[in-house]
C-alpha cells in the first residue's frame, strides 16, 4: 500500500513523515497549534502527540502559562474545511485532541498507524474511515474505538456542509496495562492489542453516554482561568476512565445485532429532540416501531441507563448549561427542568454533579 508523505492522522492533523511519495487527489494541508506548555515542553514529543502530528508543522507560539492559554486558535483554514484542532499530553502515554471543524467540502484525510488505542467521542458530524478493503462509519453523537495494524493507513472521508466536533483519546499500550491490571471485560480485540500489536482493523462504536457526552463538551468548551489546568487534566482522566469503563461493558452481555443499535440510536435521537421530552416509554416504543420490553433492555445495555434515568441526565446537562450562560434565576431553570419546587430541583441536581445550582455559577466550579 502506498503512503503519502504527509499522511493525516484522525482529527485530519499531518502526521508522520513517510518520505519518497506523492500526495493523494484532494489532500487538505494542516497545521497544529500546540499553544500549551505541559505538551510543548515535552522534549521529544509523547508517541500520542507523534501519531496525529507531523513534527516539522507544530508551531510553537508563547502563549503564557497553562494548558490553555488564551491564544489564536485558528489552525484549519483551506479550500474544504475551516476550524480549530488542539493537542495536549496529559500524562506519558496519554494525549488529547479536542477539534471543532466545518467541512465546506467534502475532505479525504489520511494517517499511518503507530500501533496506538484511539477513542473518539463524536459530538457532531460523521465521517467513513477505512484501511485496505474494511470500511466503517464514525457516527455522530457516538462513542467508539480503533486499532489497527502498525505501520497500516487509515483514510478518512468527512462529508460537504459538516461541523465536526470531537473529542478523541490517543493512549499507549504500557499505558493501559497500568490502567487496567485485571483486564476484566474488555472486548477481544482490545485484549489482543494489549498483548501485542494487532492483525487487523477494527472500529466499533455505540451511542455516546450522556456523562460523557457532558464531559466532552465542558472540555471543548474550557477557557483559561485559575483552575483550568487542574480541571482540564482531571476531566481528561475521568473521560478516559469511563471511556474504558464502557468497553467493559461492551463485553459484559450477549452482542447486540447492528439492527438493534440503531433503534437504540433512533430512542436516543428521539429523547434529544423537542418532541421527545414529554412522550412516555409506550409513546417511545410506537414512535420507533420497537417491542417495549426489548427496547428497554437494549437501550440499558448500550448505553448503561434506563431511558428514565438518561433523560432525567439530559435535563440537568440542560439547567447546568442554563446556569453557566445565562442570568435565569434558578427557579425559571428548575421550572424549565420540569421541577415545580426549586428545593427538590437543588436536590436532584446535587446528586448529579455533587454540588448545588448556586455552585455551578462559581468561576471555579
């Protein structure tokens, strides 16, 4: 297989140089800003930062203290797509791109593996990745995994008029035998990647738990402050917890036929939606043409919440986002939550996050 000497890795950042080759039809040029310090000082770079990274194309800039600094974040400025992408190694064998682009075209992007975990938490926007004849679909507002052999290519396809937005976790093997000493549950292709490099690619992926989608979000979202860095690296490690968390979980029960994870997928756009705030489970049920009983177990088994319970989540993601960008009181935002006492909201919101309304307007919190 030929590769290209810019080859891009996902999050579409020049990678690797392979050398002695030409640049595929369509390729799009990019360059990343690695504006924070605990990577940038980092000499050499960490494997993770190495895999989505072309070396020669970082430019460094004095951005101040912290892992993010108020700086320039334009990175991504072409013909097909426009937008940001930003690096940070959080710990030795653990980094983090967090990317928000918009694709005015359609964009081929391609990368060569460096024997490397990577998990991707899609906010928004899909893509199709492939690598020699197997082909698979990074669906949006997914959670999902890829490895692959060393040394293969991965050739990414993000379709016209999209905005990607995602988070994806790049880890090393010795990284996740400390992580994960015991190994219990884990799906046999990642337990095969642990033990030693793998023969062949794999993507799968499931929809996207709404504590991590919460998580994801805040970090994309993270501005410079006092707590910053410590916040950033303890959301870092919790995403990369749960992430790890829920390919357990993949293991633990019988495996779900792709038919049904997409009716798990059409419950969860449903629960997003206007319209699917106030339908009941049997309303829920009709609207996706889905047995109830079925639909109910299912939805637990990918997700790991009853449908309840991943929508009463939904609702205090929506009043924290209300607390944090607006000056409602907190009254309208328990009201709009659908409590009627701000008292019994306050309640239920502290058992979510650990602390109360009042508290989620604190610049430290």
């Amino acid at each position: 297989m030929r590769r290209d000497k810019n080859a891009t890795a996902q999050g579409g950042v020049p990678a690797h140089r392979t050398g002695g080759h030409t640049e595929p039809a369509g390729f799009t040029k990019r360059d990343l800003l690695l504006d924070n310090l605990l990577t940038r000082n980092r000499d050499p770079l960490d494997p993770t930062i190495l895999a989505v990274v072309d070396p020669g194309k970082i430019r460094a800039m004095d951005c101040g203290a912290g892992l993010l600094a108020d700086t320039e974040m334009i990175h991504e400025a072409g013909p097909t797509a426009q937008g940001w992408l930003r690096g940070v190694t959080v710990r030795q064998g653990y980094s983090v791109f967090l990317s928000d682009v918009s694709h005015l075209d359609r964009s081929d992007y391609f990368y060569e593996s460096r024997d490397l975990l990577k998990l991707h938490c899609n906010l928004g926007g899909g893509s199709t990745i492939s690598s020699g004849n197997d082909e698979s679909e990074c669906h949006p507002g997914s959670f999902s995994f890829l490895v692959q052999p060393d040394g293969s290519i991965k050739k990414e396809v993000a379709p016209p008029k999209v905005r990607s937005r995602a988070i994806t976790m790049i880890c090393t093997r010795d990284l996740l035998r400390d992580f994960l000493p015991g190994r219990n549950g884990l799906p046999s292709t990642i337990l095969e990647y642990m033990r030693g490099s793998v023969a062949q690619f794999c993507h799968s992926d499931a929809p996207l738990p709404v504590p991590m989608q919460s998580i994801a979000e805040e970090m994309l979202n993270l501005r410079p402050g006092p707590m910053t860095d410590l916040m950033f690296e303890a959301r870092a490690l919790e995403l990369l917890y749960m992430g790890l968390q829920q390919l357990a979980g993949w293991s633990a029960g019988p495996d779900l036929k792709p038919h049904h994870r997409r009716k798990v997928q059409q419950v969860r756009d449903l629960l997003h939606s206007t319209e699917g705030t106030s339908l009941g489970i049997g309303q829920i049920s009709r609207a996706v043409a889905w047995n109830e009983t079925q639909m109910m177990e299912c939805f637990k088994q990918v997700t790991g919440m009853t449908i309840s319970a991943y929508r009463q989540r939904l609702r205090m993601d929506e009043a924290l986002a209300m607390l944090r960008t607006s000056q409602r009181s907190i009254t309208e935002i328990a009201l709009e939550a659908g409590y009627e006492h701000p008292g019994n909201f306050t309640t239920a919101f502290k058992r979510t996050f650990g602390f109360t309304p009042r508290a989620a307007r604190s610049p430290c919190n």
